[in-house]
C-alpha cells in the first residue's frame, strides 16, 4: 500500500499526513515510578510572608514522575486501554512515504480521518472519525525533535507506546467542571497531561502538588514543556511550539489537539486569549513537610512562605482577570474550545462536557481545581440553542451546524453556504449559554 504525501512542515522537521481508512484498537497503562534520593537539607519554596517572589512558570527540566497523583495514577486510559513499550519498525508504519514538502494544514483539516506518518521519528498516529467518535491509534512518538532524555532531572527513555483513545465527536456541553488527568491529546497522538505527582506532604495535615512548570524543583522538562514517564511515554504539560508550529497553517488560532470531552483544543500564536488564574494571596502553612517521588524525600520549609507558582494550590480563579475560563476554554461564534496557553494552567485542567471511556475524570488529588461544581464564572446549562438561528436562516439545525467553522475561524465559508452575509450569520448566532 502506498500512500502519498499530505503534510510536512516547511521546517527542519519532518511531518507527513496520511489518509487511512481503518484503524485498530489498543490501549495504554502507564506505571508510575518514584525517586527516592534523600536529603537532610531542608528547601526553601517560595519566599518569606514578608516578600513576595512571583516568579513566571516556565520550563524547567523533568520527573520520574507518573505525572498524576499515584491514587488515581497514570495509569489510568482505562480498562480499554492497555500500555506496553513497542519497538517502531519500518514495517511498522504499512506505507511508502513520498518526502515533498507540501503547504501544511488548516485546522479543518484535522477534523476527518488522517494517518500521521514521520519516518524521521518513528511517528505513527491514525485518526478514524465516525459519527459519534474520533478513535486515535497511536505510538504516541512526536513528530518532531525532542530533549535529551535521561537528563538529570527525568531518569526515563522515550519509546513507543501502544495507545487508543476514543472521544466523542459531538460534545455535550454540561457547565460542570469535572477534573480530568488526560483533558486530551495533540493531533500528533501525545497526550497532554498537565499535572504531576510529586507532592510535598506535611504533618500538620496540609499537601501541596508540585506544578510541572516552575523554577523551584527540576522535574526534566525539555522545550517543549514535556518530560517521559516511567514507561517511556512522552507527554506535554504545556505548549509545543514545535508542535504548534507542525500543526498551523499560518492563522493565528493553531488547532493543536482533541480534549476528551470532545470539543477541540487551539493554541494562539499570538496569545490573543489570556486566563484567568492569579498566583494567591497570603502566606502558605504546614509544618513537619516533606517531598516525595523526583524532588527527593527532603524536609521541606513550607509555613510562612508565599505563593510563587511552585505549588497547584498556588494559583486561585478570578475571571475577572482574562478571558478564558477555570478550564481555560471560551466560547467563540458559538461554539466552545479550550486553549493552551504560556500562562497557568497552561493546559487545562478540567472539561466542560461530558466524559466517559478512557480518561480519569471526577475528584481532582488533592491540590488541584475543583472539578465538582462549575467554574465561577462559566456558562452553565446546555450546549448554544441555534433552533432560532436555523429558522431565521431558513435551514435546518443540522445544516446550520454542519455550515459553521470550528472556533474561532472566519465566518466567510459558512455564510456563503448558507447564502447570507457575514453580518447576517453573525447577528442571527445564539450568544454563548449563560
């Protein structure tokens, strides 16, 4: 079987696109492994009460860790979904690549069957969509350059994993934040997995969950926000640029990813939509603390220092302070999509839509977002009315749906489909639920 060459991004590196029309199923289960170095020097995270170090999250280097709290685990896709390291092949990738460099994709490009195929990095994701869902077959390999792992923050080596996720392809928009480990996957088939499992637990009751994108502790992130669990899988806690840079056809809105839920997930190259997250307010408490898992099992000088970023519970919601919401998504020409952004949290944390299959959603580990109750501030309620919309246009709801673009795209195709102007469509479209 041959295929020919639908992508590869005019950089050094390498992408091909390849249509496929079958997919198979398998699955991932990802062990988690811990550090377990000793240190009888306490460390000092964030500053006094008296001053305030805010520093910016940034990349820093990466863990062992399982990149979830080990309750829930990272082992969680699900029972559909089993994980064990694959050696990636020639044969494994059934195609002959054709290499000219081709014009890459718009997001609406993503949205049907694909096959991602890079013979430089042993990628190799298929994407089957159906009416009700996206199933995406993967090695979970990126497809593009990576840090040097082990390194001495992040003790593990990158290999193939053997991984399905299957989301719905229509979301339910239910207005209830519920926490999720894995919010979604890149386009490339490498998961986004946001939070870590390190912690620092302290007698006095209190426990704080390490972020992955702060200055305090070297977990062995590489430049693109990402580290290697345990069992060799590669995975993102914040933006790719290589990613993004893979993925865009030269807009500013680059669609990166499917969240599980089954909205999409876009990224701004020019940070045109800011969050809403604030580092807190007052000084931190605990006494008798100490690390756990890659920052080491060192007691940790935790009561009276100020929130800095190292720490989940120091981030706090005010949407008042950006536009997007607690799980960093917006609705946009009436239809809803999350953001990854330079600023926390980053990836986001919970989803707005319904989920079930493989993904660990509900109670967030201690530290994170709530996820049992709506986000302050969110639309509640169900999914954008466009019955109205429909009838004032003259089509049906379906139609009216099928017509318009994903979020934040130009109405101009949708409204010549259905024979209006931009100023028409746009003033006929219901505002976002709320």
């Amino acid at each position: 079987m041959r295929y020919t060459t639908a992508f590869r991004q005019l950089t050094p590196v390498g992408v091909c696109l390849l249509l496929a029309l079958t997919a198979t199923g398998c699955g991932t289960d990802s062990d988690e492994a811990s550090s377990d170095e000793t240190s009888e020097t306490p460390v000092s995270v964030g500053s006094d009460s008296t001053t305030s170090d805010t520093a910016d999250a940034e990349q820093g280097l990466t863990s062992d860790d399982g990149d979830a709290d080990a309750s829930t685990g990272d082992a969680a896709h699900d029972a559909t979904s089993t994980s064990e390291p694959t050696e990636v092949t020639e044969a494994a990738t059934d195609a002959t690549v054709d290499s000219q460099p081709v014009a890459a994709l718009s997001a609406s490009d993503w949205l049907g069957d694909y096959r991602l195929v890079d013979e430089e990095f042993d990628t190799l994701t298929t994407v089957t969509v159906t009416e009700t869902e996206r199933t995406i077959v993967t090695n979970a390999l990126p497809n593009h350059d990576t840090g040097e792992f082990p390194n001495s923050g992040n003790p593990n080596t990158i290999s193939a994993q053997d991984n399905t996720w299957v989301f719905p392809t229509n979301a339910t928009w239910t207005g209830t934040a519920t926490w999720a480990m894995v919010p979604g996957v890149a386009v490339n088939g490498v998961k986004f997995e946001p939070e870590t499992a390190e912690t620092v637990e302290c007698d006095s009751g209190e426990r704080y969950r390490v972020e992955a994108l702060q200055d305090t502790y070297d977990l062995g992130l590489d430049f693109n926000n990402a580290h290697v669990q345990p069992n060799g899988e590669y995975h993102y806690h914040g933006v790719s640029q290589l990613l993004a840079q893979a993925a865009t056809s030269g807009d500013d809105l680059v669609h990166v990813g499917f969240a599980a839920d089954g909205y999409l997930i876009y990224y701004s190259m020019s940070g045109a939509y800011s969050p809403s997250w604030t580092l807190s307010t007052g000084p931190r408490t605990g006494s008798g603390c100490i690390g756990s898992r890659a920052i080491g099992a060192a007691p940790v000088e935790i009561d009276g220092t100020e929130p800095d970023g190292t720490f989940v519970s120091d981030w706090t919601f005010d949407e008042s302070l950006g536009d997007l919401d607690e799980c960093n998504g917006i609705w946009i020409d009436g239809q809803y999509a999350y953001f990854i952004t330079d600023e926390y949290p980053f990836v986001s944390r919970c989803l707005n839509g319904e989920v079930s299959g493989n993904n660990s959603t509900g109670a967030p580990p201690t530290g994170a977002p709530t996820g049992d109750a709506p986000p302050a501030g969110a639309p509640t309620g169900q999914s954008p009315d466009f019955s109205d919309a429909a009838m004032a246009l003259g089509v049906t709801v379906e139609e009216l749906q099928a017509a318009l673009p994903p979020p934040g795209e130009p109405l101009n195709d949708a409204a010549a489909t259905l024979g209006v102007t931009v100023d028409e469509l746009t003033a006929v479209l219901p505002p976002p639920p709320g």
